[in-house]
C-alpha cells in the first residue's frame, strides 16, 4: 500500500513537475516580448548581439561637418547651431544643402527637417538628451509615424548618401558595392543584348521572308 | 495551319505575369517618378503615392504566388514525364555556338536552324526566373519594414530599395525594348507573335525560322497532332489589342522614365 502511494507521487512529481517548469518560462518570455523586440536586451542582458541596441552608441561620428567652424563638435552640443552667425535668418538649406535633399522623408513625403531633429535650439544628434540621440530615436522620432520601431529599425539611413558616388564607399559601403554590382550587371546584359536585338531587326528589315518553303 | 508550342497553362501562366507585370511595372514607376507630374499621372488611378503602394504590395503577393505556382507546376512536369531535352529550357552548349552563328547570320552569314527554343527565349525565361527572386525577397523585406528589422539592419532597406530598384529598371527595360523587339517588332513578327496568345505560332515561319524543331516533329511523327487551323477573327483582334496595348504602355513609360530622370532626386 504504502509502495504503491509512494511510487504514484513519485510519478505524478516527475511529469507534473514538468509543464509547472514550463510554464513559468513561457510566462517569462511572453511578458518581456515586445520589449526584447524594441531593446535587444531581456532584463539586463542582451539577447540579439549583433543588432542595433538603444543601450550603445553605434553611430560614432566620423564625418566633419560645417557647423560654422566648430566641426563635428557640434554634434554633441545641446544647440548645435549656437557659433553659426546670423542663425536666426536663416534656412536649413542655406547650409545643410546636401542633406536637405538627400532623404525621401522630406523629398516626398514634404517632411520639415524640425520634424524629427526639433525645436529650437536644435540639439546635435550625439547630445545626450537629444531624442535624435540613437539611444532613444527610435522611440522618440521614429515611432511618431512607424509605430514600434525598434533600435535596429532606427539604423535606416534617413540621409542616404547617393550610392553611386566615390565617398559611398566609405561612408555606406554595403549600399555601394550592392548597388554597383547591381548596375554592372544590367550594364553587361544591355551591352550584350542592345547591339544583338538592333542587329538582328537590321537583319531582318532588309531579309524577305521565303514563303510557301518546306 | 498553325503549330502549338505552348500549352494552354503555359499560355494562363504568360497572361497573368504580363498583367501583373505591367500594373508592378506603372505602380513602382508611378512611385519612382513621384516628385515629376509624369509620376503623379501616373499615380493617378491608383490612388495616389499612398494607393500605388497597396496595389503595388498585392500584386507582388500575387507574382510571387504566381512563381510559387509555376515552381509547383514545374516539378510536376518533370516529375510526370520524360522531357526532350530540346524541349527543355536548360542552357546548353548548342546554345551559345546558335547565338555566335547568329551573329553570324547577323553580317550575312548562314541562318542557324534554331529547335523549339532559341537561346533569347531560354535567357528570357531565366532572367524573369532570377528577377523574381531578386525583387521577391527585396520586395517582401520592404513590404513589412518594421519586421524586417527584427532580423535584419535597419540599414539594409536602404540595400533592398536600391537593389529592388535597379533589378526592376532592369526588367522593365528588358521586357520593354528587347523582348518587345523581338516578339512584335522584327520585321519577321510584326505586328505581334501570336504564340504565347491564341492562334499559336504560324507554321510556315515555324519551319523557316526553327528548322530543327520541325524536323524534330515530323520525324516523331508529332506534327499532326500539334497542328491546328487558325482562330476567329474576332479573337485575333483581341489578341492584337492586348499585345500591342502593352507594347504601346511599356514603351511610354521606358519614354517617360528616360525624359523625367533628370528631374526626380536620386
């Protein structure tokens, strides 16, 4: 009897025990989803290596831009524009005339450039508190129109230089070698099948037809 | 008498990627050219910027099913029966030695005796074949943005669009001007091969312009049953008026795509 009552609670211990386990871990994952989603981090632990994560900076500035002398500087500044003279009767185009038309935010879809890096004063997208800073733009610009964006999806190039250009390659070299290798390829099949399709209708423009043939 | 050289499948299968085709090819343009007038015309009729992207996602649902359906379509065929290999579709070595004899051909040389598929029309099918998958995957990345930086860079949209764009320009230009020329505007076809649409292909330039293939059949025993009398004319006239139709329709948007480059933001 007492053989008997032991060995079922041993069983009923083994294979309850298992779902209870279960369980717990599903709850776990279930309630951390959309925040491992957004972050890459599950707790204090990063558990997408290797992606975006809001928590490090990784668009380290290497590019000296014109911020009225005080070079890349500015970027980390809390009003990026604070040397430049006579700010205040100017555009943004007057000098950020490059990066003004090099984004399809603003060039179809007419977005002011203060709709995503703010009012005044325009903080450098490095300074800390800046919502363009990469730890948190994803949630403060981004999601205004892309709802969730998430830290990786935030490291879409806005101000996409033009693939075709030398400094590409230094600057995006993914987007520069896919995008030559992509036109190298059309490139060579309009050079092969151009001259070939002309050819062949000369050809023919000038063949008759031999009817009645068997 | 004409001579059947594609089944009514095939047929259904050429039909709609045309169809599907030239909406993907008006929409993404439309969106392309969206800063000229020309895009916004074009735009137009699909609701705008914003409704040229809806139909422009369904339909590429649509296509990939499509290829999705033809790859079924595919192994079946070849799983079912013994295919010749010249009524296969795979490059061989006969092909390259038919396209330098027709170079040949080309400065007055000794017309090559092409078989049931000539190397264009293989090259043809495999790069609709690489271009669906190219813009497929590029296409889905881009359809679901948020959820394809779940797995990948954000970065990477930035890849696909430009990859996505220069294989559909590709395409486009391709079909438009290549495939155009030699399925309707050689002298020899004008104003349309009627092949891939009713009335098959006519027996006579069959047998002049692909030899081999005939020689084929008629040793095989094969002609009679791939024989048949021409179609109706009120079919035919249909016929006409979707070729040409979309002739006329790639042909303009290659025109307006080249006058309008110049003016959009790259």
């Amino acid at each position: 009897m007492h053989r008997a009552l032991i060995t079922s609670l041993f069983l009923v211990g083994l294979f309850l025990a298992v779902p209870c386990a279960a369980q717990e871990e599903l709850a776990g994952t279930e309630r951390y989803k959309l925040r491992e989603a957004s972050t890459g981090y599950y707790e204090e632990y990063e558990v997408i290596p290797g992606r975006g994560s809001p928590f490090k900076q990784w668009n380290t500035p290497s590019a000296t831009l014109n911020t009225g002398g005080k070079g890349k500087v500015a970027t980390y500044q809390a009003d990026a524009h604070a040397q430049v003279s006579n700010y205040r009767h100017q555009r943004c185009e007057s000098c950020h005339k490059e990066t003004a038309h090099n984004n399809r935010h603003a060039t179809r879809r007419n977005i002011a450039c203060r709709q995503c890096h703010g009012t005044e004063p325009i903080a450098g997208v490095n300074y800390y508190f800046s919502p363009l800073n990469p730890i948190r733009r994803h949630a403060y610009v981004c999601a205004k129109c892309h709802q969730g964006a998430s830290g990786s999806f935030a490291m879409y190039v806005v101000h996409e230089p033009s693939p075709l250009l030398a400094g590409t390659a230094e600057s995006f070299p993914a987007l520069y070698w896919v995008t030559w290798m992509m036109v190298a390829i059309a490139f060579f099949s309009f050079a092969l099948f151009l001259p070939h399709t002309g050819l062949w209708m000369l050809r023919e423009l000038f063949t008759r037809k031999k009817r009645g043939d068997k | 008498m004409r001579l059947k050289r594609f089944t009514p499948v095939q047929k259904a299968f050429h039909a709609l990627l045309m169809l599907s085709f030239l909406v993907q090819a008006v929409t993404g343009t439309a969106r392309m050219y969206i800063e000229t007038n020309w895009g916004r015309t074009l735009a137009h009729p699909f609701g705008g910027y914003e409704g040229c992207l809806t139909v422009h996602k369904y339909v590429g649902l649509f296509m990939l099913f499509l290829f999705v359906c033809h790859l079924a379509y595919v192994l079946f065929i070849v799983m079912s029966k013994k295919i010749h290999s010249d009524d296969g579709l795979w490059l061989q070595k006969k092909d390259l030695k038919e396209f330098f004899s027709h170079l040949r051909w080309m400065f007055g040389g000794e017309a090559p005796r092409f078989e049931r598929w000539g190397y264009w029309e293989k090259f043809d099918y495999w790069a609709v074949f690489w271009g669906m998958i190219i813009l497929g995957t590029t296409g889905l990345m881009l359809y679901a943005p948020l959820e394809t930086s779940r797995y990948f860079k954000g970065w990477s949209l930035n890849v696909a669009l430009w990859v996505h764009r220069i294989e559909a320009c590709l395409a486009m230009l391709h079909i438009f001007v290549i495939h155009f020329a030699i399925a309707h505007l050689r002298r020899h076809n004008f104003p349309m091969d009627r092949a891939m649409f009713c009335g098959d292909t006519d027996l006579e330039s069959a047998s002049e312009e692909r030899p081999a293939w005939l020689a084929r059949l008629r040793t095989n025993n094969e002609l009679r049953e791939k024989t048949i009398d021409d179609v109706s004319a009120i079919r035919m006239v249909v016929t006409y008026a979707v070729g040409l139709g979309a002739v006329a329709l790639g042909i303009s948007l290659v025109v307006g795509g080249l006058m309008n480059a110049g003016l959009v933001n790259w």
